[in-house]
C-alpha cells in the first residue's frame, strides 16, 4: 500500500474526510475555551507563560504528524468511544460550571480518542509527549496553588537571604519579605510560586525529550533534577531582583529589569539543566553499541 502525499488537499476524499471533521470538532471545542484562557488566566503574570506552552505543544503534535497519518488504520473503539464520551462529560461539565482545569483537560482525552478511533493505538505513541505537554496548559487548581505557593517562597527568600548575606549585603527576611538596605521587596507568587515551578518544569521536559539520550539511567536523573533546578532558578531570580533594587532603585527593580529578569529565569533555568545533562554524562556510564 503506497504512502499518501505530503499535501492533505491531494488525499483521497475518504482518507481526508474523517480528519477534516475531527479538526472542525476540535476546532469548536478548543476555540472558547482558548479565549477563555487567554481572557482569564493567561493575562495574570504567574500564567503568562500559558500561550508559549500551546505553542510548543501544538509544534510538537505537528512534527509527528506525518507519522500519526501514515499509520495504517486500526480503529480502536473498544478504547476511544469510552475515551471520547468521558473527554466530552468532563467539557460540558467544566464549560456549563465555569470549571476551567475540567474544560481545558478535558480536550486532551478527546483529541486521544479520535486518533484511536481513526487509526488505533499504534498512531498515540508518536504523539505521546505531545499529548503529555498538553498537561501543562491545564490551569492549576486554586486550592493546590495556595498549599504549595507560600512553602516555596518561604524556601525561595530564605536561600536568597543567605546567599545575599554571605555576600555581605545588608539584608534581613521576614517571612517572604526582604528588607535590603532602605528597600523591602515581597517574593511574589510570579518570582518563585508554583507556576513559575510548574512552567519550568515543562522547560525541562521539553528538552529532556529533544535530547534524547539513549541511557535510561540519564535520562531518569535529568528528569528528577529538573524541581531542585527549577527551584535554584527562581532563587537566581529573587536575587537578581533584590541586587537590581538595591543598586539601582525600587523604580528599576519593578520596571523594566523586572521583566527581564522572569527572562533570566527560564535561560538559567536551561543553562542549569544543560550543565546537570553533561555532570551526567560524565559520572554515568555510557550505554553500550550494539554491533553492527
């Protein structure tokens, strides 16, 4: 059986028919939904990290997509139509109840089970990570954030404080808030809660399956590094911004430099990651060749 063109308009009607009408499907889901998100959670600070992740979800979907529409079809209903009518429960629920994390959640069963509905469960393994950094476009629940938020910025402003300290700065803490000469700076939820955390994460991911690695063992540190990195980098970032305003007024350290510094969150938060990657390759063996 010949492999179908690389231009979907040159497809056979029946080949191109079913995947048209699941893009229309999705396409009336995930548009309100999109504008949901962009209207409430993606202007906020802490989440405007939000279209960056839809971004590089929707490249990494399309960078596998030729595999996924070359599969031979092997409709799995037995699994999707389960798969679909739960993904679809879950959206109106979300949608009618104003439920964001269930709204947006819910599209990422549903555009599961229409591939195992058109071409079966072979043609998810490509789009697997895909699927997977969908995750991280869910907004967090509010109850999870306010638990886990206040811990890491206490961490946060208690490593600055010393590492700023040692550096023999003049610098006291109470609580999260660091007094630094005349300044007082509060460690907001943007510079070191749980979803700058939850945002560098997926950074770490992401690169993490760029790479590659072929040693399973690597691959497995890299990955439990990531959170200890992710937090060093939203240190970095409070001490940055602490260092800004103590050299250069409460006016820069809020203005400009502030923005550039969520910048240098996310470049020392791969630079991190990168360094860990070739701490790894030298202390862990390499796996062997297989011979030719």
């Amino acid at each position: 059986m010949s492999a179908l063109p690389n231009d979907p308009r040159a497809w056979p009607v029946p080949e191109r028919g079913p995947w048209l009408i699941v893009a229309a499907g999705l396409a009336l889901l995930a548009g309100p939904t999109l504008l949901g998100l962009a209207q409430q959670v993606w202007g906020d600070e802490r989440q405007s990290h939000g279209p960056i992740v839809l971004a590089v979800a929707l490249w990494l979907l399309a960078r596998r997509w030729p595999q996924v529409r070359d599969m031979p079809a092997r409709p799995d209903a037995a699994l999707g139509v389960p798969l679909l009518a739960v993904g679809l429960l879950l959206y109106v629920l979300g949608r009618s109840q104003g439920i964001l994390v269930a709204e947006v959640g819910a599209l990422i069963p549903v555009l599961a089970a229409c591939v195992l509905l058109l071409r079966g469960r072979a043609a998810l393994r490509p789009w697997a990570f895909g699927l997977f950094f969908l995750c991280f476009l869910v907004p967090l629940p509010g109850l999870v954030v306010d638990t886990l938020t206040q811990p890491m910025k206490l961490a946060a402003s208690g490593l600055a404080e010393q590492l700023l300290y040692a550096a023999g700065y003049p610098i006291s803490r109470t609580g999260v808030v660091l007094q630094i000469g005349q300044y007082q700076l509060l460690v907001a939820d943007a510079c070191a809660g749980l979803h700058t955390l939850f945002a560098l994460e997926a950074m770490g991911l992401l690169y993490l399956n760029l790479v590659r690695h072929p040693s399973a063992a690597r691959n497995v540190a890299l990955a439990l590094l990531i959170v200890p990195i992710s937090f060093l980098a939203n240190v970095l970032r409070v001490v940055v911004l602490c260092l800004v305003t103590y050299h250069l007024g409460d006016a820069a350290g809020q203005g400009f430099l502030h923005g550039l510094a969520g910048l240098l969150l996310f470049l020392a938060a791969l630079l991190l990651t990168m360094a860990a990657d070739g701490l790894l390759r030298l202390v862990l063996p390499r796996p062997r060749e297989s011979a030719a």
